[in-house]
C-alpha cells in the first residue's frame, strides 16, 4: 500500500514538474514573439502579448507608460519599420502555485548594449500576457559613480518637481 502511494505520489509530482515545464516554454515563447514582433515592427503582434491595462516601464525615470499611452507614444516608431531590438540572453521564470500568474527577468542583447527586462505575465482567456514589464540599463558597478555624476542634474529637477506634487 505504502509503495503504491508513493508511487502514485512520484507520477503526479513529475506531472507537476512537466506541466511547469511546458507553462514556462509558453512563457519563453510569448517573451520571444513579443521582442521579435518590436524588431519586425508589427505593432498588432507586439500589443496583442499585452494586457488591456499593460504597463511598460523605459529607462527614463519619466518613462511609466500606461498601454494607451505607450500604444501612442510606440506607433510613430513601429510605422517607420524600425522599432526596437530585443535579444533576451539569460531568463528566469518563476510561476505561482495555480499557474496562472508567472514573474521573470532576463538579461537583454539591446542597441543600448546589456540591458535588463523584468515583468509580470498572467493567463488571461487561457493566454499569457504581459501585464508589467519594466527595462533597465545594466551599469557595471564600477561605473555608477560616472553615471550618477551624467544624471545629476536632470534627477535633480526631476526629483524637486515630484516632491513638490
């Protein structure tokens, strides 16, 4: 009996491990489709792996685009035939227990150089979209002291302006 249960134990529990397995492929494979569709400029492909209430965050501090506004803001961009070019080198994904919400960051092969992209994703009509995703510049430790000293100026205006709100 014991051996039995047991048994039946290791089969669902590699189940489980399969199952999480073939969620994180559909994650690899909408991140991909999602920075493939920027680098051909499709615009449909590109907001269709977004959420209705999406939210992209840029490297510029003032950079918290809502999707409206980010459809706005990227359309002249994806018009041209140029918009962005993301190549994701390194991913985690990591999902919750229902598997229905999964959270990942990825370093990124950019035009900026080493980037990084970290987001939300959630199943949404039995799909996964991109709900949040948020890009940073990768700064060598080494070099924040110079990057500081570059953004001075403009952080501090910035800062003094969202203090005043």
């Amino acid at each position: 009996m014991n051996k039995l249960v047991l048994g039946l134990a290791l089969v669902f529990f590699a189940q489980l491990g399969a199952q999480e397995t073939e969620v994180e492929k559909q994650i690899h494979s909408v991140l991909d489709a999602w920075h493939l569709a920027a680098a051909e400029a499709d615009f449909k492909a590109y907001f269709d792996k977004m959420t209705a209430d999406g939210v992209f965050i840029g490297t510029d501090a003032t950079e918290n685009w809502q999707n409206k506004a980010f459809r706005e803001f990227s359309k002249p961009y994806f018009d041209r035939g140029k918009a962005w070019s993301f190549t994701s080198v390194e991913r985690n994904i990591y999902l919750n227990e229902a598997l229905d919400l999964a959270w990942f960051d990825e370093l990124l092969d950019t035009q900026m150089e080493l980037c990084r992209g970290s987001g939300v994703l959630k199943l949404v009509d039995g799909k996964w979209k991109i709900a949040h995703y948020v890009l940073s510049i990768a700064v060598p430790n080494e070099n924040v002291t110079e990057l500081v000293a570059i953004k001075k100026e403009k952080d501090s205006l910035l800062l003094r302006r969202l203090k005043q709100n």
